[in-house]
C-alpha cells in the first residue's frame, strides 16, 4: 500500500497549478479550470482494480517523471520561455497582496502598524532570503524587472495607506505614497540585516519597523508631513 498523504498534492506558480489527486478530480475543477485558475490535473477517474500500490501508481500516472511532465508542459503553455516564468516569479514574489486579504485588527493606529509589520515579518520568516535575491539584490540592468519592482513599492506604500485607514487625494496622496516609498527602503535594508547579516534580532527588526513606521503613519494621517 501507499501512504494516502503521497498521493495528494500540488504546486502554484504565477497562478498555474499542477494538481495531483489520487481520486476523482472533479472536487479540484475550479481551483484549475474556472475562474482565474489556470492548470492541470493528474487523477484517477475511475475504481475498482486491485493490485499493489507502487504498480498502480505507475500504471496511472502518479509517477515523478509524469507529473514533472504535465507540470513543465503547463510551464511552456502559459510562461513560454524560462525569462518569461522569471518575470512572472519576480511580480508574485514582491507583489503584496489586496489589504482584504491582510486581516488586520481594528483600533488604535498603532495597533495597525504592528498588525502589518507582524504581518510583514511573517512572510520574511518564510521567504527572506528568496525576496532580498530576486527583489532586492537582482535588479541589475533589467528595465522590466525594474519595473515590476516599482510598481511592487506603489502597491506595498498603498496597502500601508489602506492599513492606516488614509484617504486623502492629489497631491496629499502622492506626498503619502512617497512617504511609505522611502519607509519601504529603509524597511528593505531592516530585513537585509536582520534575514541575511543577522546583525539584528527578529525582536531588534521589528522594533525599529513598528517604531519608524508609527510616526510617520502619524504625521501623514494629520497632514503635517
């Protein structure tokens, strides 16, 4: 027999997900068919033989060298070329995601800093290093990475906007926007130190995000920036 566990998976990239079900892939058709979804699947459609499980699995499909297949060929279908899956790494990696899908607390302004940079924090538990190389340290001469990595600072000075519940306009706006830009480079070069130098503590990096972070928050929500 095969452990149920192995037989159930499945990887996303630039939103194209390859899929592995060793059962009926009817309940997974929206996550790779409708919607935004773009993917495959590798499933089994129908029951009743019985034989040992490593044979099984061979004889359907759930091998590594064919989900690698139906994974690669989704690859070349939706990215074309390896520069083409590069780029679209590099936008989900720095992208950061619609506040909705932030939960932040309700409350004090600084509440809502830290909720954020807690939030922040989080993922560069996860993905520092990756992030500090692609969206940091790998620019280069690239004017189209470039220019993903500035919109990825409009949106993230944005989010901090949202966060904070600012709702100014114009020119108050823009200054607001750039306000958060420059916090984001300072921010970068935190998690430089803190991911990759190890000069400071988790509890150091954060301290100074949420304590530069708060008044500039601050001085923009009473307009005296």
């Amino acid at each position: 027999g095969v452990s149920p566990s192995l037989l159930t998976g499945s990887a996303v990239v630039g939103g194209v997900m390859a899929l592995v079900e060793a059962g009926i892939g009817m309940p997974w058709f929206e996550l790779t068919v409708t919607g935004r979804s773009r993917g495959a699947r590798v499933s089994l459609e129908h029951y009743g033989e019985s034989a040992d499980g490593p044979h099984l699995l061979r004889k359907y499909g759930f091998t590594p060298e064919n989900v690698a297949g139906v994974a690669r060929g989704l690859i070349n279908h939706y990215f074309g070329t390896k520069r083409d899956l590069y780029v679209e790494v590099v936008r989900a990696m720095m992208i950061v995601p619609e506040i909705d899908r932030v939960h932040l607390p309700n409350g004090t302004l600084r509440h809502r800093v830290e909720a954020s940079v807690d939030w922040l924090m989080s993922v560069l538990d996860t993905h520092g290093r990756t992030w500090l190389a692609v969206g940091v340290d790998g620019i280069g001469d690239d004017p189209q990475i470039a220019a993903i990595l500035n919109e990825a600072d409009d949106r993230a000075a944005q989010r901090v906007l949202d966060a904070i519940g600012f709702d100014g306009s114009g020119s108050e706006h823009q200054v607001a926007l750039a306000v958060f830009r420059s916090w984001g480079g300072m921010m970068k070069a935190t998690a430089r130190e803190w991911v990759d130098r190890k000069t400071l503590s988790r509890k150091q990096a954060r301290t100074i995000l949420v304590e530069t972070l708060v008044p500039l928050a601050e001085r923009v929500m009473s307009g005296s920036v």
